[in-house]
C-alpha cells in the first residue's frame, strides 16, 4: 500500500509527461501505450507479492557539491551526505526502504538501486521510471528489499556515477547462518574529478573521437585525459579509454590506505564491489586465497582463488582466513598500470608497499569458472524468446551502441525491445567491438549458461557472445547497458519493456 502523496503526485506528472512526449511527434505512441508503465497495476501488483517483514529502514541522502580529501590534497567533487562507500545503506531482506532524496547540485539527478529486483517506478532512471530530479528538488524512494547481497547505487544520469556518487547496499538475510567473524565491505573505484578534470569534460573529450590504436603492444599513453594503448590479455585487448590519477580502495588512495583489523586465524567475508567509471580490476590479498562465495549478490558454489577479476558495477563476495602479521589487499587496474592498495593488518610488522605486487601464479577467478548452487540455479526450461544486443561502435567516432543504436535518455522507450510477463527469455549480448563491454540489466539477476552464477552485471569480451538467460517476473522499463560510464553516456543502452497483457 502506498500512500505517499508526493510518489503519487509525482507519478501523475510523468504519466503526462509521457504522453505529451507521445504527441510531441515521436514515432512510439502506440507503442508507449503496449508497454507497461512504471506507475501500472502490475507493478504494484509485484510489489505487493514481495515478501515483507514490517520493518522500514529510512534514510535521508543530499546529493552535493563537496570537497574530499585523498591522501592530503583537496578535490572538488559531488557526492551524497548520507552515504558513502564506508557509510552504507543496509536492511534485512523484506524490509521496506525509505530514502528521501534532495538534489543540491546544479545538475539534474536520480539514485539507481544497481542489481536490486526492485519496483520498476523506483528504479531510477530518468524519463523511463521516474522525472530527473531537478536541483533544488526531492524525490521520496521506497521499496521492498527483494534479495539479500552486496548491491550499491548511485545516480543514472549522464557520467555523475564516475563522481564521488556511490555508496553500498546491503542487504541481510537473518536466516542466512554466516560461517565468519568479521565483515567487510571494499568498494574499488578510478578517481580523477577534481584532480585533471571533471567526468563531463572527459565525457566531452571521449566524444570527439579517437585514433583506433588497438593491436599496439607499448603500453598505456596518455592524451590529454584519455589513455591509448592501455591493454589486459584478460579483458581481451584494449582495457580502458580514460586516464586516472587515482585509484581507490573505500575512497583512499594507496599513499593514505584504508587498514582492516582483524585478529589472526579470523574469517572474515568480503564483499568487494567494482564503483568505477572505466576500469576492470584485478582483487586479491597478498598470501591469502580466496574462497569465493557470491556474485553479485547471489550464492555460488564456494570457489577458491588467487585473485578475481570485477569489471564496473560487479560484486563478488569472499571469504579469507587472515594471517599473522600485515598484507596488502590490492586492486590493479587493468592495463593501467597502477593500483589501489589498503592493509590488512593483524600483528605487527611494516605496512606493505604502495607498490605491493599481487601474485599471479594461477588465472584469476571470472564468472566463467563459477556456478551457482542448486538454491538459485533457474529451473530448466528453453527459453521462449531471445533477445539479441549486439554491441556496436568504437573510439573512433565513439559511438558505442546497441544493435546499432545510441540511446537518447530523453526518449528511452524509442527503441525499445519487449517481452512478456512469464517468459523464460535469453539475452544474448553478442560483441561485435574491439573492446570488452561490462553489461548489465537492470530488475532482474540473469543467470550465466551451464549452470553459471547467478549476475546482473557481465563481462563480455571483445568478439565473443554471451547468452544468459532470466525469468521476465518483475514488470515494468528496464535498461539494459554498457557499465563503463563513458560508454553508456555514449548510447550503449537499449530499454527492455513488459508488453502489457
Ligand atoms: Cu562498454
């Protein structure tokens, strides 16, 4: 039951906003009105069979221009009073969440709640699911936490994700009998705003377009804010197209680290999660290997690892036993040449290097290697459509795509793909780039073929195709894009939409 006069008011306004959009002249009015809208009755339909422990959490989150402080030199930047990446956001499964919203930056803005199967008129994603939030506006979230994991969020508008806009969400199941001592939460990131430039800039200097490079083998070069030639054999080639100056473990660069405290012998979880704009990093910590346990939110059959790799938006969980004594916990940026870098200290001894080599005596751990455990696998059955997002374009003209076409955020629903309530459907991502693309679909946790993990957020390599499949539950607008933030800004996005009937 929602009785909140604001959401409803709101809601109105976007139904005419929607419509007004249709008889603007925009090609989709039919098609606006066989699709299932945000504010419809299924969706609430949904909501109301979630299930609900009576509890709700509330949080107030202003989104703002602020100054952080990284390793003694000040940056301007823009994030949340509220939450941050040592300042979560958690509930129980079943719990109702209640954030309010304000929006003091001078842009518009809107948080996504990234992997949550949530209510699609919550999910936070401009002129799709709700209006942007106008500076000097509210907007009141509220929703059923549907699953238990490591999720975070951050805005869906425009790059303001590669800003200081992040913070974890987590979500506990109390049933959930936790074989460890100790938690804690590891939030990877790039950071460059405020130090060379802001994310728009970049945006703007991305958009240009650039020399295609790839097959160069000298190392990454840097051009003006862009990077060239920065390559991983494990991402297939290219890596990434920005320049940072920084990376982050829990907002820290490596020259002022972040340290955990444990004592030896403890199990502790880990819940790594991936916030950057453009990079793909490698995690471990140095001499202790990794029993990996969940994907993006979801159990696994337990895995052991030397170190995993995380493409932007994925979550792996991990459990380790920590040592005597104190180790680097590190992220390399892929192809980059650089890391971030934070302590694990459990005794004495000298904090580790800045430059503190992770080993790599065995392949890092990939969603390939992984399945998930009988609990969460899907139910065998074929699927009864399959969607085809074949990732197109290049730095070039850095026109990234999907099946040809660049998303405009003003009109999502242009070009948008449908399905139906109760299907069974494949999403086949098929790269047809040079570059890997981080995929990711929001509402729903896909799962990987051959019994994989269950993920919402998906490495697919350059040249290769990847086929998942999910049940099509939770009606509503959804996206489903490229996680690297420029390439999304770019148009690698398409809108997936619940036919209605
Ligand atoms: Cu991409």
């Amino acid at each position: 039951m929602h009785t909140d006069l604001n959401r409803r008011q709101f809601l109105a306004a976007g139904a005419l906003t929607l419509t007004a959009a249709g008889l603007a002249g925009c090609t989709s009015t039919s098609k606006t009105t066989s699709f299932v809208g945000p504010d419809s009755a299924a969706v609430e339909k949904a909501e109301s069979k979630r299930r609900r422990t009576g509890t709700t959490v509330q949080r107030a989150l202003t989104a703002e221009p602020t100054t952080v402080d990284l390793a003694g030199k000040e940056a301007k930047t823009w994030a949340f009073t509220g939450a941050s990446a040592t300042e979560p956001i958690r509930g129980n499964i079943g719990d109702t969440l209640k954030v309010a919203l304000t929006n003091d930056l001078p842009d518009p803005t809107t948080v996504h709640w990234h992997g949550l199967a949530l209510r699609n008129d919550m999910d936070g994603v401009p002129n799709l699911t709700q209006k942007p939030v106008e500076p000097g506006g509210a907007f009141s979230y509220e929703f059923v936490l549907p699953h238990a994991g490591t999720y975070w969020f951050h805005p869906h508008v425009g790059v303001q994700q590669d800003r200081g806009l992040y913070a974890p969400l987590i979500i506990d199941d109390p049933n959930e009998k936790g074989d460890y001592d100790q938690e804690w939460i590891i939030v990877l990131d790039d950071w460059l705003d405020g130090v060379i430039a802001t994310p728009d800039q970049v945006m703007k200097e991305l958009g240009k377009g650039m020399m295609d490079h790839g097959g160069m083998d000298m190392g990454p070069m840097r051009m003006g804010n862009t990077l060239m030639g920065a390559t991983s054999p494990l991402l297939g080639g290219d890596a990434g197209d920005v320049y940072y100056p920084l990376y982050l473990i829990n907002g820290r660069p490596a020259a002022d680290p972040e340290t955990f405290t444990a004592k030896p012998g403890q199990k502790i979880r880990l819940r790594i999660i991936n916030a950057g704009g453009d990079t793909a990093f490698r995690f471990g910590v140095a001499e202790h290997p990794l029993t990996i346990t969940h994907t993006d939110g979801y159990p696994i059959q337990p895995f052991e690892a030397e170190s995993v790799v995380l493409g932007m938006g994925e979550r792996y969980d991990a459990v380790i036993t920590a040592g005597d004594g104190a180790f680097a916990v590190v992220a390399e940026a892929l192809g980059k040449q650089d890391q971030a870098v934070a302590v694990l200290r459990t005794g004495s001894g000298s904090a580790p290097a800045k430059d503190a080599k992770l080993p790599q005596t065995k392949a890092p751990a990939t969603a390939a290697d992984l399945k998930a455990i009988d609990a969460v696998a899907l139910p065998q059955r074929a699927a009864d459509r399959t969607l085809v997002l074949e990732l197109t374009g290049g730095m070039e003209k850095y026109d990234w795509a999907i099946n040809g076409k660049r998303m405009d955020m003003e009109q999502p629903m242009r070009d948008a793909l449908g399905l139906k309530e109760g299907e069974r459907v494949a999403l086949e991502f098929k790269n047809s780039t040079k570059m890997w693309h981080p995929m990711h679909l929001h509402g729903h946790t896909y799962q990987h073929p051959g019994g994989g993990p269950r993920k919402d957020t998906s490495i697919v390599l350059p040249g290769k195709t990847l086929r998942v499949e999910f049940d099509a539950d939770n009606p509503g607008r959804w996206l489903s894009h490229c996680h690297n933030v420029y390439h999304g800004g770019a148009g690698m996005m398409t809108t997936i939409a619940y036919q209605q009937g």
